[in-house]
C-alpha cells in the first residue's frame, strides 16, 4: 500500500509551513539582523577605545611606526646620514631600515647622494598639515606678529614631544635676526627655555622621570650638564612661571619663554623670545621683554578660553 495515502489530512500554519518555498524562510533575515547587531557593537567598542585612548596593540601597524622613527633620527645636528648611522640609530637592522628609506626616496620626502641619506623639503608638507588643522596656532600668530614687531626680536611657539621641544610657530620682525631656529625644529628640552618650562608643568613624577633618564650633552660652553642644577631650574620656572635660557644652545643667544594654557587651564605650549646676547642683556629681558611676553601669552590664552 502506498504509505502516502496514510498521511492524515493536516491544514494550518504548520502544514502550510512545509509547503512553501525556502526563500519564505525568516531565518536569514534574523540571521543578517544579529549581524547588523553585532557589527554596531564592534564599531562602538572601537571608537570607545579610541576615545578613551585605550588602543590596542593589533589595530596599530608596527611597520609604519618604524618609519615614523626613521623620519625622526634625522635632525639639525644629524641632517644626512649612512644607512648604517640610521640603523643605529634606531636600533633596527639594515635591511629594514634600507626598505624604509628607499620608499621615502621614492616618494619625494628623502634623497640620497652617494651613500648619504636626507629628507627633502617635501617632508614639511606632513608637518603643515598637521599644524593648518590646529586651530591654536590661527589665534597665536597674530598675537606672535604683534609681540614680534613690537620688541624686534624672533618670537616662537613651542610644544613638548617626549623629551624634546618642537618649534611650531614662528614670527620675525622687518630687521633680520640671525636665530638657528625655524619651524618643525626639534631640539633637546634640557638645554632651551621652551623646554624647562613645559617640563616645569608636567606632574613631578613626569619631569622627575626626564632627568633621570636624559642623556646631557654639552651643546655649547654654557649648556647645563649637571642634573642637580637642571631639577632647580626646572623648580624655579615653575615658581616664578618663566624661564631664561643664556646661550645654552646656541652661542650668542639668549632666551625666555612663558607657559601659554588651554581652556582648562592646562599647559599645552610654551611662547618664546630669542634675543642676541650683545644688545640684549639678562636684566632687560627680565624687564622689558619678559612683561611683553608675559602679555602676548596671556592674550594668546584668553582666547583659547573664549
């Protein structure tokens, strides 16, 4: 007998259910939901972490920081180097190294003569960048032109980077003054005013951590080399909230900076004046250009507060 015709007659949704075509099923709709789900979730656990500056180590390129690093062993003091000097450097092998700088070759941002290594002024393009996106620095430079012109000396603007300063803004007035400074310079932080006084402004711990581990050079016959004497130095910028540097960097030279702070009221840069040592004396910067300064980077504060 055909067991077919054993079936008992059945209607309803479950009956009707076996009937109909699969594409009727809601299972991958449920399926594509949860997804969807799941998928808002990992994005908004990603940009918690960004936000909170909580980033993973995986979703980081390690290779892309190594080049950053070979961008930066290049400075005022080293501008061209042997692949084998960028290699120590660093601390990473030739050949990593090589492949960095070939692709910087490549691209514009280095050049290479002989065996000597360099940046092209095109590496300036990613700082400019960078510094046409900060607001600050629209509000700062007129501030900066006017203290510039009204003292007659090279006026700057500095921020800290791990334990060296980084000149980020400049001004000039009409009558040229020779200063070995210009924007996107990076210079150690123990030896300039800019950087005591931004060192001054970190927690204790921080800036205590700094000395400890900075290696100190003798820059020109003035640089301070003794960590005893930089901890006071560092301790009376902040008491007195600027500092002086007297040809510690470069010889006939003198400077003095003052903190410039956010709407919170914390540090995030220090304004500067250079001035040449044989017209400008210690006393007149403590008088004169420091009461100027002073003004310029209260101006400057007040309206990242506004």
């Amino acid at each position: 007998m055909d067991p077919v015709t054993r079936l008992p007659a059945r209607s309803g949704p479950d009956f009707k259910s076996l009937t109909k075509p699969a594409v009727a099923k809601a299972a991958p709709p449920r399926r594509n939901g949860r997804a969807a789900v799941a998928g808002r979730v990992l994005r908004s656990v990603a940009e918690s972490e960004i936000t909170e500056g909580r980033i993973s180590e995986r979703d980081c390129i390690g290779s892309f920081a190594r080049g950053l690093e070979v961008i930066r062993a290049f400075s005022r003091s080293s501008p061209r180097m042997t692949l084998s000097e960028v290699a120590a450097a660093t601390n990473m092998t030739r050949a990593s190294v090589r492949r960095f700088l070939l692709t910087l070759v490549r691209e514009g941002y280095a050049g290479l003569e002989g065996k000597y290594f360099g940046l092209r002024p095109k590496i300036l393009e990613l700082g400019f960048s960078a510094l046409a996106s900060m607001d600050m620095w629209e509000i700062a430079q007129p501030v900066m032109n006017d203290l510039s012109e009204r003292l007659q000396e090279s006026c700057f603007a500095a921020v800290l980077d791990g334990d060296d300063v980084i000149y980020v803004a400049r001004a000039t007035p009409q009558r040229v003054v020779s200063v070995g400074i210009s924007i996107g310079s990076r210079v150690p932080a123990y030896c300039v005013s800019t950087g005591r006084i931004l060192l001054a402004y970190l927690p204790p711990e921080q800036w205590g951590a700094y000395v400890k581990r900075v290696q100190m050079r003798k820059i020109t016959p003035n640089t301070t080399t003794s960590k005893t004497k930089l901890r006071a130095e560092i301790e009376k910028a902040r008491q007195q909230s600027w500092c002086m540097a007297d040809q510690e960097f470069e010889l006939g030279l003198r400077s003095v900076s003052v903190p410039i702070s956010d709407r919170t009221g914390r540090v995030i840069a220090a304004l500067n004046v250079c001035c040449p040592s044989i017209r400008v004396s210690p006393e007149l910067i403590r008088t004169r250009v420091l009461s100027e300064l002073i003004n310029a980077a209260g101006r400057i504060s007040a309206a990242l507060r506004a």
